[in-house]
C-alpha cells in the first residue's frame, strides 16, 4: 500500500507554499509522480478524505488539505467528508 505518500502530500502541502500553489492550480499534475494506488489517485484529486481514511491514511495529516484549502476541502466540509466517504458536500 503506498497510503505512505498520501502522508508525504499532505506534509509538503503543509510546508511548501509552491507546492501548496501546485495543487490549487492543477493537482493531478503536482501528484503526477508519486507513487499512488489508482483509488488512491481517484479519491485524492476527488478530495475524499473519507476514503483515504479508510484505505489507511491518518486523519491529523489529511487535516492538512482542509487547513491549507487544497482540493476543494476547507474546515467547513472537512468533517462531513472524512466521515462520509464519496461525500463532495
């Protein structure tokens, strides 16, 4: 399982303003070259925290998607869609 760098986006989405930017822009492209499942893939671009949660990923890093209002997710839907997987509310 590679849910390893979904950690490792969630972290540079964090810490890097550029790459922050990168994924506002045109996500699939800053994504493009780490190591994903294709439901990985597919539920990252989709913002379906939900999913990544339930293939493995940790809910503190995911956090970081919603705090830095990357792929559509902000505090406001963050928690409907990590507990609701396939949820785009």
């Amino acid at each position: 399982m590679s849910i390893y760098f979904v950690h490792k986006i969630a972290q540079q989405v964090a810490k890097d303003p550029e790459f922050r930017e990168r994924m506002k822009r045109d996500p699939e492209a800053a994504i493009a070259g780490y190591r994903l499942t294709d439901d990985e893939r597919r539920a990252l671009l989709a913002g379906d925290v939900g999913r990544l949660a339930q293939l493995g990923a940790h809910g503190y890093l995911l956090g970081h998607f919603a705090r830095k209002e990357v792929l559509g997710l902000n505090m406001r839907n963050y928690p409907q869609r990590i507990h609701d997987p396939g949820s785009t509310a």
